[in-house]
C-alpha cells in the first residue's frame, strides 16, 4: 500500500469509529435522560456489545498493521497526520493491552452501575451500589496495570483524560492549592455572613425558559442542540450539530439549574468550536484534554457568570422570568451567585471552596486505586476528609458519598480535570482580557461573541493538537500554574 | 465444529445483531422524538454506518458458513432451532444479493429523505421531498431486481413484510373487500350525518394524561415505556423491558391523538408478550409478520377502542379529563368514535373507510415500483385514487400524498400490512369472543387482562414459529378471509 492509500484507509477507520462512539454517546445520553427504569439491563447489554464492537475496530489486525507502518514512516508525514497518527498509535497500543472480555466486562458493570446508583441515590441506599463500586475499582486496578505507569497506578488513569498527566505533579499542585485556598477562606466567607436565602419557590418551568434564554445568549443553538433533565447534569454530542446538555431542577434554587446549564454550554460552546474536520481526520479534530474541556465549561459558569458584569446583565434578564429577584439589583444578586461557604454539593460550590471539593475526590481516588482503601471504608473516610477540608459532614451518603455520577460509572481519574480546568481557564482570561478590548462592558451588556470568538480561535480549533501544557503555554507564554487563579480570587474578593 | 459449537456460535452472533438493531431502534427514535434539525446529516450517516455493520454481521463468510451448515443437517435440529434457521437462512441469502455500498446508500438516503420529509410536510413542499422520493423508488425497485421475484417486482418488497406474501394473493383479496366497502359506505355513512364536532380545544396536557391512562389500563407499562410526540405516530422496542410509542397532539381533537395511542399500545404489547428468549434465541423469539403486528395494533384501536362497550368504560375515564364529553354518554361517544364518512387522513379513517385509503397506496405502490408511475405524477395520481374510491381530492400535498411517512422512509409494500392485520383480528377476535367468556361485559368495565392473555397465548408467543397466513389457521382453524371484518362491521352498523 502506498502512504496516501493508507490514509485513506485509516482516516476511513477513524470515521467510523467517530460515528461508532456518536452511537455510544446516544446510548449513554438517552440512558440518563429518557430510559425508562426496566430498560437498563438491555440497555447495558448494548452498551457491552457496542464497546466491543468500539475495541475490535481499533484493535483490528489490518488497521492495527497500518498504524504501525504510518507510525514508522511519520516523519514523512504533513503534521496534521504526524499528530493523528501519534495519537492513534496511542490509543491503538493502550487498546491491544486490554483482553476483549475485559472491555465488555467492564462496559457492562459500568452501565449497570450507573443505573444502580440512579435508583439508590434517591433511597441513601449505599449497600445497594457498593458491590457495583467494589467491581469498578477492581477493574480500574486491574485497567491500570494492564496498561502499565512509572510512578503510581492512578496515573494510567490520569492518562485516560490528560495524556501523560501524573499524579507526581498534578496532586502537589492541586493540595497546596487546596491550602492557599483554606486560608483564603475564613476571610471571604465571612463577607457572605448574614445574606439571607433567596425565597422560592421558582416555577421549574419559568427557570427551564430562563435557562434557554441564558444559553442561547451564551451562543447555544437550540436549532442544533436540546437541553433536557437528568439525574446529573451532562453535556454530550452526537456529531456535528447535534450538542445536547442537561441540567436538574430544585424548586428552591434557580441558580442551581441556570448556573449548571452556564457549565454545560461552556462544554458545548468547545465541541461546537471544534474543526470542521470533526468526523474525517480524527483525532486531530476532536477534543484531547478533560481539563481544556473544564476550562470551558468553568470559565462560562464561573468567569464569566460570576463576575459583578454578569450579574448586571442577568438582572436585566430576570426582569421576565423571577422579578422578585431582578428587584435585588446587580449587587445583591452577584452576592447571591458568589455566596462562599462551606458545603456539601460540589457542583453548587462557589469559586473558593470548589476545588477543595475536588482534592477531597483526588485523595480519595488515590487511595482507592493504590489499593489502600476499601469501598466498604469510603463513606466514613468522605466524612473525614470533609471534615478536615471543609468543615461540614454529611449526615447521609446521598449527598455524601454518592452525590457525583462519576465514580458509579467507573469514572476515576476524572476530578481532577474540574480543579486543572479552573488553573487554565484564569491563564487563559488574563491573556483574553488583553486581547479584547473591553470585555467587562460585554458582558454587562450581555455580548459574549467576542470572548466565544477568542475562545474558538485560540483553544477550541486547535482541535487535539496541543496537549493541554503545551495549549496554555501556546495561548500565555506561560506555563500552567496555580497562582493566576489564586490572584484572580484574590482580587475577586478583596 | 460440532452441531452445538456451530448453534452456539450461531446464536452468539443472532444475539450480537439483536443487540445491534436495538441501538439502531434507539436511533430512529430519537431522530423522530429528540434530535434537533441540525442533527439530520450526522444522524444519517450514523445510519449508514450502522446499516453496513449489521449487514457485514449477516453476510460475515464464517457466519454465513455455519448457516449453511446447520442448513444442510437442518433435519437433525430441535424444532425450535428448525425454525430459526430457516429463517436466518432466508435473510442471509437476501442479504448476500446486495452489495454493501447499495446497503449504506440506502440507508443513508431513508435517514436524510425521512428529515426532508419532516421538515417539507408542514410546508406543503413535495417539489423538497421529490429528488428523495424518487431516488428511494429506485433503489426498491433495484432492492427487487437483486432480490429477485417469481411473478412481480412488488413481491420481493411485500416479502420484506409478511414472508412469502405476493400481489397475486394480496392484491384480489383487498381490491375486492374495497368493492365490499365502497358499497357498504353510503348507507353507513348516513346513520352519522348531522352529527356534530366534538367542542374543543382541548389541552394538549390533559389529552398526554388521558392517554396515559388508557395505555396503563390496556397493560402498557411506564416503568419499561415511554409515550413521545413525533411527527407521524409509531412504536419501537430497544429490548426487553423497553418499549417506547408515541402520538401527535391536535387542540381541535383529542380522539385522534387517545386512539393513535391505543394502536401504538397494541403494538407494544405483542413486544412484551413475545417469547422471553427474545434476545438469545432470535428470530424465533423475534415477530416475523408485520400484518400480525398490526392486526394486534388495531385490534386494540378498533375491536376493543371502537366497540359499544370501550364507549361506556370511556365515558366514565373522561369524567377525570374531558367531562363535557363525558356528559354526552356512551351512545354518542360512540358515534364519534366510529364516525364513518370519506376523508383524506389514513390515521385518522374509520373503520368502513380505512382499507380504501390501504388500497390506494397499494395501487399507486404497485405502480411506482412496476416503473409505469413516475414519481412527478404520483400528487396527481394520488387525488385522482382518493376521488375514485373516497369521493374527496386533497387541496394540497401535506394531506394527501405527504400524509404518510412511510414511503419517504423508503417503506415500500408495508401498506398492505394494515387492511391485512384488519382481516387477522376480525378472525382472532371472533375466536377470542368464543374463548373468552364475557369478554363486552369485561371491556366495559375496563377489564383487558382476559383478551390480552389470550392474544399473548395464541398471537405474541407464538414469536416466529408461525408465518402469518399459518398462524391465522393455528389459532382459528381457518384460512384467511375477508369475510370475518366484513361481517363484522355489518354487524357493528347494522
């Protein structure tokens, strides 16, 4: 075979497992979002199959040949095929180390899991996802070292979202985060001491149309996207123009629910930057870093929606969706949406306290996956490092220990991407705030295009090109660091 | 390989593909249900893709061998695995006369002509619909061609539907129950002149309620069901324990939505009644005749929905959602739900008048796939058809040849299925009546366990085991004929 034929054969391959994977992604979004609850034994049976199926396709003898002669003679090749072709290579030898009955076992357990922990959440039933847990760290374990680390077995892991991160560089950098950030807080939430609770209760439906209304602003199509409820809020896609979100709602708390559906479109906003290249010259085209992919979604809930400016524009919003709170005015509203204290819920956590939410899951996840602590010890040791981080215990496991989805769907490794996320989307806003003229007005004035412009333009089209050190350092000139985000709050909160 | 080796590599791979046209199912759901306009060209070419695949599981060399194989010693077999190789013997000769590209092509143009349809309906906009229309006739009468047909191109489509089925047999058989009905009509239709239009409009909430609880009373179940909207009403299963049908609302019209939900209703519980080997031991455990399914869907709408008896037990649901409907009673419900006079809506035609509208598509099918109707004066045809057999001529396309998804889908020979199932449960029903001991007093009290046990003994469990034609004389100890439903609407409007 020629070089170019065999592109032509790879990058065919790399369709179809674009379109396989847009496949799962339907699956997985309709089991969260409309399945009824007798589907999910099926529904895992496909999800087993269709895995399989995934793996057979990157595993295959004739691709698998390719891969490697296109890897031998890369040096040949445009970039744009060397950083495919890299990739790939990657992902090809991380596959063949997996025995097909693994990945199915463990697509299996992994939807059943999930399911478990739909139905027990509600119950503060942690008995009945236990066993479920138990499984899925035993085949973290067993994925960890069958694909082998240098230093600790959660680095494989870590691999699965940051290529190359490690565990040696990533937990140091994020405790001593978590310890600046303890200091900080005492001080901070102190300011917040005495603001009463917004008074509901707030009409799902009016906050659902609130949330659209937000979103769109935001730069969301619904022409090519859906927003929907699910037990916890998601962003997936399909393909091309097919993006879809989720949020929950609370009658309570409308902010939960606007300011999730704010991080959701921040994950959409990227897949929908992404290059046109999308479904033909994978994996250059999609996205390669979970914490570039955070960035996103934490800079439009956070940076931007929490900023004093956005607060002015939502007040103007809230005029037609909850009066009552438009009448607070800018001030108290931005009081409101930046309330720091400590808390149970990460993903209703402020700015100050999130990531120590975050180091809580990283630690935790550490022990679990070097084997040094049980499922069955999890619950009390979650207590405890919330005790020691926060200050707060939670008196169930509902929203203790079984709060996230991530975990009961075999998602280890993942948490840490959120705490990374917000170190790079600070970089990345110093250097947008230079490079846009008045950014603050903007988003008072409720016009986002230029930021979403930048965004696409520096971080979104570059597609996988860059891990993600090297895209920060691409955008700043700078390399990844806490302390931007540590100033940032710093100010912020003065 | 052993018998048992090759039965069980055999039944592995039935599964896999079960498990395969479940994820396909979910597909042509949520491209009816949730997908976003946007989404249409990704969607199609996911349907491409998974098209090709599940052709490439049928037609696999080593597959193939071994269903040749078991062929061969068919005789040596237990009669359940008979049955199911003989039919998966059949499908993969099907499958191996198309090549694979003509699969895909297919396919992808059924997704993008359906999103074409969709979208041009509202807007009365065949000249966006035609090009499709037209490459879709041509690849079913290529379809036909490579399939090949002993007496009329038209068969190898019909074929696709109920196994064996030929115009030859179907063609007089509903031509000549259309003749009974043409001449039925008038004296009919009279007994419901004067009879004026329910007063709407009636919210569309209250009609979802409404036909929720109908659908739990006839025996759906929501915990392994959804009911959606969707542009033209259907029913799908993803496997065992979901279930998922929908309806279209109308403000002016409650009945059109309540009684397209109690067909969709019949179709999910022939689903759930089938064998429970459903997934291991297909296609035995698989329905095999679409003219049986729907003689169970308008058994539900029809012998049961339209009966005197469904009137009273209506009346008394209605009080809780309609209740100036309900104050009309029993008797002139039942005029309105068994209005019988011309109109251009299939879905929406009585009982008298439903099969003429079946045997003007089966002509114009006929016709389109002879190649003596082009698809340019198929509109034309159309009206002319309606005028000849109802005495009413759509103004326009969206009413008239655009009414129907089912050709723009690529659903050629499925028609029939309709008059057909109408013919099987008149036949069923008055066996069912003999069997079933005060099966009207039983209806009128909303009691439906009696009948639907009887249709999942004698009809749904059956699975596969039976084509049609031999079931109709397994249960009933006769052939079929037209003369049971003709009997039985004198009966109903003498």
């Amino acid at each position: 075979m020629a070089d170019s034929q065999k592109l032509e054969f790879y990058y065919k391959r790399l369709t179809d497992l674009c379109l396989h994977h847009g496949v799962m992604a339907l699956m997985g979004w309709d089991m969260n979002v409309c399945m009824p609850p007798g589907g999910a034994p099926a529904r895992a049976e496909q999800i087993r199959y269709m895995s399989l199926r995934s793996h057979e396709l990157v595993t295959d003898p004739e691709f698998a040949n390719v891969v490697e002669e296109l890897s031998e003679g890369i040096d040949s090749l445009s970039e744009d095929d060397r950083i495919s072709v890299k990739f790939t290579k990657k992902a090809l030898d991380k596959a063949r180390k997996l025995p097909p009955d693994f990945v199915a076992e463990s697509a299996k357990t992994r939807a059943l899991s999930h399911d478990a922990w739909v139905k027990a959440r509600p119950a503060n039933d942690f008995a009945a996802v236990k066993p479920f847990l138990e499984k899925l760290v035993e085949q973290a374990r067993k994925r960890s070292e069958l694909w082998g680390y240098e230093e600790h077995p959660y680095d494989a892991l870590l691999d699965c979202y940051d290529i190359g991160a490690r565990l040696s560089v990533v937990k140091p950098l994020l405790v001593e985060l978590g310890e600046e950030l303890r200091a900080l807080m005492p001080r901070i939430a102190a300011k917040f001491e005495g603001l009463e609770e917004l008074k509901g209760p707030f009409d799902q439906a009016t906050q659902n149309r609130l949330c659209r209304t937000v979103a769109e602003s935001l730069g969301f199509h619904f022409e090519n996207g859906r927003l929907d409820v699910s037990p916890h809020p998601f962003s997936t896609t399909f393909g091309p123009n097919d993006f879809r979100i989720t949020t929950r709602y609370n009658d309570n708390d409308f902010l939960g629910s606007l300011y999730g559906v704010m991080h959701e479109t921040g994950h959409a906003l990227y897949e929908m930057g992404l290059p046109e290249e999308y479904l033909t010259r994978p994996p250059l085209g999609d996205w390669m870093s979970s914490s570039i992919h955070e960035s996103q979604s934490r800079l439009w809930e956070n940076q931007v929606g929490r900023s004093r400016e956005f607060a002015g524009y939502l007040c103007g919003v809230l005029e037609d969706f909850f009066p009552s709170v438009a009448d607070l005015g800018p001030d108290t509203l931005w009081m409101h949406v930046n309330r720091v204290r400590s808390s149970l819920i990460r993903t209703e956590a402020d700015e100050v306290t999130y990531s120590l939410h975050i180091v809580i899951r990283m630690l935790l996840e550490e022990q679990l996956i070097a084997g040094t602590l049980a499922v069955a010890d999890l619950p009390e040791a979650w207590g405890d490092m919330y005790e020691k981080y926060l200050g707060v215990r939670s008196p169930d496991d509902k929203d203790g220990v079984m709060q996230d989805t991530h975990w009961f769907g075999g998602g280890f490794g993942y948490f840490p991407t959120y705490a990374l996320g917000n170190l790079y989307n600070a970089m990345m806003m110093d250097t947008a705030r230079e490079a846009i003229g008045d950014l603050p007005g903007q988003i008072e004035r409720g016009e986002f295009t230029a930021l979403s412009g930048w965004l696409r333009e520096n971080v979104h089209s570059q597609g996988a090109r860059y891990l993600a050190p090297e895209l920060i350092r691409h955008i700043t000139g700078k390399d990844l660091s806490a302390k931007p985000f540590v100033e940032y709050l710093k100010r912020k909160f003065a």
